[in-house]
C-alpha cells in the first residue's frame, strides 16, 4: 500500500520524489472526512466507530473504511476499550486511539530540539540529581507562566466549575481537554471530576522527561486550589492524560489534606504547595 501511495505521489510531482509520510495521509484521498475521523479521536479519546458515526453525522460503515485506511497507514490502532469498575457480560468493546504518527500529523514539534535543550540543561550543572533538578526547575518555570493565562478564567469560576474552566482554557492552547463527573463513593457527597487531555505536544519529550508532568500536574493543583491526582499519561503510552480533581471541601484521600483545603481561594501559578501531585 505505501508503495502505491508513492507512486501517485511521483506521477503527481514528476520533478521531485517526496516519500510519503503520516501527516500527508491525511491529506490523500477521501482528506476532508478521513482527517475529521482522526480529529473527533483526538478530540474525545479513544472511540467505537458508532461514537464516531454519531458525533460525524455519518453511517457506521462509512466510519469503518475511514478507519481501516487510517489503520492501514498506521494513523490509528483499535484495542479494547477500558472499563471502570464492573463489567457486563459479552465481549469488550473495541475502541479507536491515534497512534504517535497519528498525533504527529496534526502537530509537529521539534522534538529533538526540545530533548537536546533540556539535556543540555542538566548537563550543564553536571547531570545526575543536580540536573534533574535544574530539569524540574525549568518545567516548573515554564507551566507556571503558561497557568498564569489561566489565572483570571478560573478566578470568575465558582469552586465547582474550575475543571470545565481549566478544560477550555488548555483546549485553546492544543490540549482538546474534557471533563468528567465521577460519583463520590459516599452517599450524598459532590462528585469530583476526571480533567483529561486528548493531545499533549509534549508527549514524546515527557517520556524522556517526566519532570514535565510532574510540574504541570503542580500547577493544576495550584490553580485548583486542592490537591489532584494524575491517573495517566499519554507520555506512559495511556490514550488521554486524565488528572483527577476531588469535589470541593473533599480530601483526596484519607492521610492527606490538600493545601488551602476548605478554601475557595486560587493560588498563584508558580507558587508551591505541600500536596502538589506527581502521580503517573
């Protein structure tokens, strides 16, 4: 198949011979619905193609030869959907995720760029435990500057709606973030919330460098104003970074209180916190 591809690329270009790569898939062929197919996964996580059908106004059947040629091409990769508690009877569900070529052709950093600066950096104060620390330090700079655009949309927030209002706010800056409600597991009490983020332009630095996801899931908890947990990580190869978010006035868990605890006060991005999560 990507010898036939390549061809049709040579015949519409004599003059030059472009190999064809993952992000120029999207834009052969049926472009316009395959790339909409890969843009709702992005969006919303892992998908069956009858999510797919519903959300793209378009028949099951016609959902899976888009995804066949995406699959084919290596954009995206089926696997058996995840449950959360107790299953039903029958079969698991099968599920759409982008691959890393899937994602790398709606976005493309200059990942070696970034790994070379960043070990360049803790080179630079010898390496070892000093240079993870240097490391820390300018993940630490760099998230706080970016949750100080935050800042004011979560200040007009009540307590309660922060994680929609931190969704929408990483949603404009690329992070196609969602929230979910979850149920407290006592009778009556508020429920806390799963923020996750479909896309991560930082994923394939994060793997070499998790000091990445540890400040940024510092900086949520600090924006938040309570103590949240980081339950997985597109950098750990899972399909959405999910952080969990306790319901207002709610303890994470029993032996830890979050910082500012009972308050509905927005700490200052940048600033620490005793409870500041790094849990991958």
């Amino acid at each position: 198949m990507r010898e036939h591809a390549q061809q049709r690329e040579a015949e519409s270009a004599p003059d030059c011979d472009v190999p064809v790569t993952a992000a120029e898939v999207l834009l052969d062929g049926h472009r316009a619905t395959r790339d909409r197919v890969a843009r709702s996964i992005l969006d919303h996580g892992p998908s069956s193609a009858a999510d797919l059908a519903s959300r793209l106004g378009l028949t099951a059947a016609a959902v899976r030869r888009h995804l066949d040629g995406l699959a084919a091409t290596g954009l995206v990769e089926s696997r058996e959907q995840r449950v959360y508690g107790s299953r039903g009877r029958g079969r698991p569900a099968k599920v759409f995720a982008l691959t890393d070529a899937g994602r790398d052709a709606f976005y493309q950093a200059y990942d070696q760029l970034a790994a070379d600066a960043l070990r360049w950096i803790s080179d630079s104060v010898g390496g070892g435990k000093a240079g993870e620390e240097a490391v820390a330090a300018f993940a630490r700079a760099r998230f706080g500057k970016q949750g100080e655009k935050y800042l004011e949309a979560l200040r007009r927030a009540e307590a309660q709606e922060r994680p929609e209002a931190l969704a929408q706010a990483l949603s404009a800056d690329g992070y196609a973030a969602t929230v979910r409600r979850v149920p407290s597991a006592a009778a009556k009490a508020p429920a806390g919330a799963q923020l996750c983020q479909h896309h991560c332009p930082v994923a394939h630095i994060a793997e070499q460098f998790p000091q990445l996801c540890e400040a940024e899931t510092e900086v949520f908890s600090q924006l938040l104003g309570t103590h949240v947990q980081r339950l997985a990580t597109i950098a750990h190869g899972d399909g959405v970074c999910t952080t969990y978010v306790p319901a207002p006035g709610a303890a994470s868990s029993p032996d830890r209180r979050p910082a500012g605890h009972g308050s509905d006060a927005v700490p200052t991005a940048g600033t620490s916190t005793e409870d500041s999560a790094s849990a991958r």
